[in-house]
C-alpha cells in the first residue's frame, strides 16, 4: 500500500478520532479493507498504534474461525495450526516475519549501527534470519497444535491470544522514550508516539480481556491466557531494548520482530499444562 505523504506539523490537528486510528492501524497493520488512510500525522500514528490490539483481535478471530472451518471438515490439529500461523502472514503480507528475520540478521551481524541498518534494508534474507524464521515458525505451529490438541476452544484461544499479544506489542514499542532508528519509513512515523500511561491501560485492557476470555474455560486457561499475554509483552520488550541498544531505535522491521516474538512467545504459554 503506498504511504500517503507525511502531514506538516504545523497543519496537523492535535489529535485523532477513534476512526483515524481503526483507518491507521488496520491500514498499516494488515491488507484488510480499510477505508482511504488520509492522515499520516503524529495524532494519527498515535491513535493507530492505541488501536493496534482491535486488529489482533481481528486478525485472531480470522485465523481460529479459518482452523475451526478446517477442524470441521475432518482436519487434525497439526493442519489447523498450520493455516492459523498461515492467517496472520497472509493478513500482513509477511510483513511482519520479513521484519523479524531482517532483524536477527542485523542483530546477528556484528556490525556497527550503521552497516547493520543496511544489512535489515536489503532484499534478501541472510543466514540468521533464515534460521530465526524456521525455528518461530516451528515453534508456533507445534504449541497451536498442542492447544488445539486439548480442545478446539483452546486452539482458537490460543490464536486470538498470540494476534493480540502480538499487536499489543506494537503498542508498547511505540511509547514515548523509544527514539527511532532512521528518519524515515513506518518506525519513524509510529516511535514515540504513544504515551506511557496510554500505553500500559492498553495493555491492562487487553490482558483482562483475554484473562476474562479465558475463563470460558475454566480458571486455569483464564491464568494461562492472561499470563500469556503479560510474558509476551516482556518477551518483546526485551528484544525492543536489545535493538534500541544495537542500532540506536527502532525501525519497521523491528517493529515486526517484536510482534513477532511476542505472538511465539504468546502460543508457547498458552500450549504450557
């Protein structure tokens, strides 16, 4: 999707409607039809971004229903796994899995901030983020079969869960005091854009909510979901100061690695018990 030209600061309004947000998050975020995306403004990225958790749950809602369809239809739970990992790539045109694998390759670089930076900006993929994505994927796919082997509920849980973790994560990673990498591109527009206090509501909200989602199923998947989504988001945080560390701030790619590990991160609490 071609990014609209940036808003001048001085003509942008202060702030953002609810719509301007649901427009910038699933417009930036996913392939999904949303409505022309007008306003490329702080406002609007920060809007966007307190949004991002609405389009996980989407995108999780998609992906249980797409591996319920194929349950269904006589399917195992290794086949609904695959396509409920396959959903949220196909929903985000991979953006997020190229992020990551470009990201453990300027990680795994041992170069300088800057070499590193153009080492993520090349088009192919190199050896550690090959092996990253071989292994996330792996491991993706075995903890939803697990959860989908103790029930479908707990399989569809477990989808909705690792999309919202994951998109919450975005969420944090673009709170104020986390600079960007480049001047430009998605990071620069969505970096510290977010207030903190916002940002932590946000994820208090959608932990209570998978927790409350949870305990449809009982007690312990009410811990496990909320539990879940809470060691996601200091899974990806860790990652998020690792590459703050390494390359200066953020950057679109590690904005999809870090939703990334926490969507991994996610599944393997939920397959736990």
């Amino acid at each position: 999707m071609p990014e609209p030209s940036p808003a001048s600061p001085a003509s942008s309004p202060s702030s953002a409607s609810l719509a301007d947000g649901l427009r910038f998050a699933f417009g930036t975020l996913t392939v999904l039809p949303a409505g022309r995306l007008t306003r490329w403004d702080r406002p609007a990225a920060r809007a966007g971004m307190l949004c991002a958790p609405v389009v996980g749950l989407v995108v999780g809602a998609v992906a249980a229903a797409t591996g319920l369809a194929l349950l269904l239809l006589g399917a195992g739970p290794l086949l609904a796994a695959v396509a409920c990992v396959a959903v949220p790539a196909a929903l985000t045109r991979g953006l997020h899995l190229d992020g990551l694998a470009d990201t453990a390759d300027g990680l795994g670089s041992g170069k300088p901030a800057e070499d590193a930076l153009r080492i993520m900006k090349q088009s192919d993929v190199g050896p550690f983020g090959v092996l990253t994505l071989v292994l996330v994927l792996l491991a993706q796919v075995a903890a939803l079969a697990q959860a989908y082997d103790g029930s479908w509920a707990r399989g569809a849980l477990a989808a909705v869960a690792s999309a919202v973790a994951a998109r919450l994560a975005l969420t944090l990673a673009a709170r104020t005091g986390v600079p960007a990498a480049r001047p430009e591109g998605l990071g620069a527009a969505v970096a510290g854009v977010v207030p903190v206090p916002r940002a932590a509501a946000v994820a208090l909200l959608a932990t209570g909510l998978l927790a409350a989602a949870g305990a449809a199923l009982g007690a312990y998947d009410a811990l496990r979901a909320g539990l879940a989504v809470a060691v996601a988001a200091g899974a990806a945080d860790l990652l998020l100061r690792r590459c703050v560390r390494r390359f200066g701030g953020v950057t679109g790619d590690v904005f999809g690695g870090v939703a990334e590990t926490a969507a991994t991160t996610a599944l393997v609490v939920m397959s736990l018990g």
